[in-house]
C-alpha cells in the first residue's frame, strides 16, 4: 500500500510539471475542471497520449481531494452520450482505468480507495465498481494476464474462487450499478477468466440492448473470442456484425473497424483472413474506416486505414486514406500500423 502512495505521489509531481502545464477554472474543487487538449481546427494534430493523461489527472485530482460527489458526478457525464477523445477513446474507460492503471499492482490500496469512497456514497455505482476492479486486480496478480496455457496448473482453485467471488459481488451491487455500462464490460471480463461463453453472451445481449454505444462492451467480448482464449475468427466477425447493427444508424460501420483492428493488434496473425479476404468483409471494414474518419478526423485513424488498406493489397483504398493528409501527414504514426507493417514498406509494395 506503501508503494501505491509512493508512486501516485511521484506521478502527481511528474505530470504536474509537464503536461498539465493548462489553466484550470474555478469550479475544479466541483469536478468541472478543464480537460486540456492541443487545440487544432480539424483536430489533425491532437496528441492523443496527452489527452488521455489529462483527462486520467482529472479523475486523480479529485480523488486526492477526496472529492466523491465530483467524482461520481464525472463518471455520469462520461456516460452521457459516452463523450471520446480526439482519436476515439470514450472517456469513460479512461476514468476507470485512472485508477486501475495507477493502483492495479496494489489491490489492497485499490480496495482502500473503493471502501472509504463508498462510506461517503454508498449508492455510487462506479465505487462499487472500483472494488469489483480491486477484486479483479488481486486475481489477476495470481493468475497473470495470459491465456489458460500460461496459468500455473496449481494456482487455478484459488483463482476460480477468486473470480467467482468477484462475479457474486457484481450480482450483488446489479441493482445499484448496471446503469454504468463498465458494470457489464467487468462481468465480461469474469466471463473470461472463468471461460464462462454462456455468461459472457448473457451479459453482452444485455449490456448492448442496454448501452450500445458503449464500445468496450463489443471490444471486451471480442478478446474472449480470440482463438487465443479459445474462440475463433467467425465468432469475432458475429460479434463486430452486432455492433453494426446496434450502432449503424449513429455510425455507421465504425466499430466493425474499430473490433476487427482491435482483434489484429491482440492475435497478429488474424490478419491472414485480411489479406485473403476470408470470413471478414474487406468492403466492409473499408466503409468502417471512412466512418470512423468522419467521427475521429486524426491522423491516427488514417493510420489505421492505410495500414488496413495495405494488408488487404488494395492500392487505391490506401492511396485514398493518404489523400486525407498529404504533404501535411508529417511523420506518420509508428504505433498506429498493423504488426509488420510500415508506411514506406506498403508504398513499396503497392505503387
């Protein structure tokens, strides 16, 4: 527990000096303080790593005021409409993993935090979430975060109880809770752990009826259906196709994109079915990009079109994509491309 104040200290400290170098409005004390980003007309040049540390520092900052109300009060307006940084990140999954990604090797602290948050809001749906997360991060330091074959053989009773007892907290707090949809995508991550597919479905059939413009719901269910976690490509592709039709009327064939990248970045080799245009549907995923370029107009994105476009060997399509930017694209974003794939590599490979 030592450590995690440690470090949170030496983080405050840190980001203060660099990057939170904005002017922050008066009613901060409330929970509205400003979210700085790069300003840009077309949001072409926002830094997404800086975006999302600032709005991760906001939550921080009202936890070290121990700011509750202001805290929950954040997590509404992350729900509503479920706002999304400049390259498409909902912020909603940034106010948790505030916390996960700063206390997640500390579940006791994790806990702690959770704990004193709800004894000032004992009806606060994202409290009791963070201690479902806390429950889910004392597991996980069991059990590592690899597939089944990487889990040591006389570890698993104690880490089946562990995520049972998790999914009967989260039973527990249902009635209090649901109406964030991280309620539904942590159940999804206790599916998982438990190889539970009957849960799982259960809980995404619920969860996007429910929220279905919340991304991480398909993006969660997606990682189960891995062939690396025991799935494979077709229940990848039916999950993606649900998420159109849920969202399609919004936006199109974004998350089919948004998903099919995602499973790319997870298990490489999925990429195969792209470049021989199997099971997935090239057309499809191309449309998906365009959408997705009309909600998120970064360079990010036309970096994932580009590198989609190349893998798929289909010139025109990834010539289409470097027309967004042109000469002003600048250095193209490294960590945007495909496994194996590179911006002067394709143009080689499809002039």
């Amino acid at each position: 527990m030592l450590k995690a104040r440690v470090f949170l200290s030496a983080f405050i400290m840190a980001f203060s000096a660099s990057t939170l170098a904005c002017q922050q409005t008066a009613g901060a004390a409330n929970g509205s303080d400003s979210i700085c980003a790069e300003n840009n007309s077309n949001n072409q040049y926002v830094d997404e790593t800086v975006e999302r540390q600032n709005i991760k520092q906001s939550v921080l900052d009202l936890y070290l005021k121990k700011n509750w109300q202001a805290l929950d009060k954040r997590e509404k307006e992350f729900i509503a409409g479920f706002p999304a940084t400049h390259s498409g990140t909902q912020k909603l999954v940034l106010f948790y993993t505030a916390f996960t990604g700063t206390f997640g090797d500390d579940s006791q602290f994790l806990n702690s935090i959770a704990d004193e948050w709800l004894a000032s809001q004992p009806s606060s749906p994202a409290a009791h979430i963070v201690k479902a997360m806390a429950m889910d991060a004392k597991a996980l330091a069991l059990r590592g975060e690899g597939d089944i074959s990487s889990v040591d053989p006389s570890k698993l009773p104690d880490i089946q109880r562990l995520f049972e007892e998790e999914k009967a907290y989260l039973l527990k707090i249902k009635s209090v809770a649901d109406r964030d949809p991280v309620w539904y995508q942590q159940m999804e991550v206790v599916a998982r752990y438990l190889g539970d597919t009957a849960l799982l479905n259960k809980t995404l059939e619920e969860g996007s009826n429910k929220f279905p413009d919340y991304q991480n719901l398909y993006l969660e269910a997606v990682i189960m259906a891995l062939p690396k976690w025991g799935g494979n490509p077709q229940d990848i592709e039916k999950i993606a196709r649900l998420a159109v039709s849920k969202t399609k009327k919004v936006s199109g064939y974004s998350l089919y994109a948004y998903l099919w990248h995602n499973a790319f970045i997870q298990q490489p080799e999925l990429m195969m079915l792209l470049d021989e245009n199997k099971i997935l549907a090239w057309n499809d995923l191309k449309q998906g990009w365009q959408d997705r370029y009309k909600q998120y107009p970064t360079n990010n994105t036309v970096t994932k079109m580009m590198s989609h476009a190349c893998v798929a060997k289909d010139k025109n399509a990834f010539q289409q994509a470097y027309k967004l930017v042109g000469d002003d694209y600048g250095e193209l974003q490294q960590k945007g491309w495909l496994s194996g794939t590179n911006y002067h590599d394709c143009v080689a490979y499809l002039k």
